[in-house]
C-alpha cells in the first residue's frame, strides 16, 4: 500500500511536471515570436533589377514542318544569369500560349481557384546555373574554356498542359535550349526536372534522363 508520503511526493513531482511543461511552453512561443519578429524586420533582397529593354533572340519552334525559328524580341533583363535565364524562358513559353503560335500550348488553370484566370506563368519554376565538371572545347578557336550547366525545372501545371508526342516535346526541348545558348553562350549544357525532381520523359516521350549540349541544337527542320 502506497504510504502518506509517497502520495506527497507523487503529487509534488507531477505539479513540477506541469509547471516544467507550461515554462517550456511559453519560452517556445516567446521564442517563435522573436523569429517572426526578426523574419519580418529583415527584407528579402533578389536581383530582380532589370536594365533598360534589349534585344534578345528566342528560338519558336514550328509544328507544321518541325523547324526552329530565330526571332528578335525587346526585352528587359536582369543581371543575374539564373535570373535572366528564367525571364528568357518564361517569355519563351508566353509565346507558345499566343493564339497564332505556331508551337501552341494551352495555359494551365490555376489550382487554387476554379474560376481564375489560366495561370500565364506557370512554365518555369526556376533555373540553375553551374560550372560544368570538365572544360568545353570551342568550335571557333580550338581553346577549352570552362562552360555552364543551366538546370530547367518546369512546374508540374506546364508539363500537365504540353501536347504528347515525340515531335512537340523534342521542339519544346530544343527552343529552350536555343533560346538559352543564343542569349546565354557560356550555357553549353542543359537538363530538365519537373517540379523540383529528375523525370524520365517530358509528356511521355522526349527524354529527360540526359544531359543537351546546346552544340548539337540546330535551327533547321528537325528530324521525327
């Protein structure tokens, strides 16, 4: 049988738990309010500055006879290269969703809302861009310089909205890869993700397992 004293101790030892439980607590939520305190006093700073309009090239495909056009468009850019990179893209993939694109592909509604507006930037989540692990021979010189990995994530809404087929998916790749090393020439490598993760084939049919050296994209009719 549990003695007097023991029942005193019992009780003493679980007021001390509760009362341990409710300091912890309350130095939690003081903590946590310090964070929100600090994260909302420290300004977010991106190189979103852009400079004055330029001309840039972007590489349209065509679906009727499967060629790649170089067209000159005015565009403001921002310095980063990642940065300028996605603006590229995002202005690219904009032209796909005109309605006399000869490469059409339809916006993506928005998820969160029903009854929004197709969502005219989901294409690009972001790009990446890397050293590349060994140097790049150039065409011109013969010299080996050091050349750059662009990493594409598409977002999941893009990749859900793009044709099947081997034909536009192949088109949809090399605009993007020409786009990049036409604007960008120290890009020399490109690979694709999806949502932030590797993927096998971008609609079910262009390869996106492999690296695309911007070497081998070509702006003429592009074979099946």
């Amino acid at each position: 049988m549990i003695s007097r004293a023991q029942r005193i101790l019992f009780a003493f030892l679980l007021i001390s738990v509760v009362i341990m439980s409710a300091i912890l607590i309350r130095l939690r939520e003081r903590a946590h309010d310090r964070l929100y305190t600090v994260q909302n006093a420290t300004p977010v700073v991106e190189d979103t500055e852009s400079t004055a309009p330029q001309t840039v090239t972007l590489v349209i495909p065509n679906d009727l006879d499967g060629s790649l056009e170089e067209v000159q468009r005015s565009l403001s850019l921002p310095a980063d290269d990642s940065t300028k990179a996605r603006v590229l893209l995002e202005a690219l993939i904009e032209s796909f969703r005109d309605p006399h694109s000869t490469h059409p592909i339809a916006a993506a509604p928005s998820a969160n809302d029903e009854s929004a507006e197709p969502n005219s930037n989901a294409g690009i989540d972001s790009v990446f861009l890397m050293p590349t692990p060994q140097g790049v021979t150039s065409q011109k010189s013969g010299s080996v310089g050091q050349g750059t990995l662009a990493v594409v994530d598409f977002s999941a809404a893009f990749v859900a909205s793009h044709p099947s087929g081997i034909e536009p998916e192949t088109l949809t790749l090399l605009s993007i890869i020409g786009t990049l090393h036409a604007n960008i020439p120290s890009i020399t490598e490109v690979r694709f993700l999806i949502d932030g993760h590797p993927a096998e084939t971008l609609a079910g049919h262009a390869d996106l397992t492999r690296t695309y050296l911007t070497a081998d994209t070509t702006t003429g009719p592009q074979q099946p």
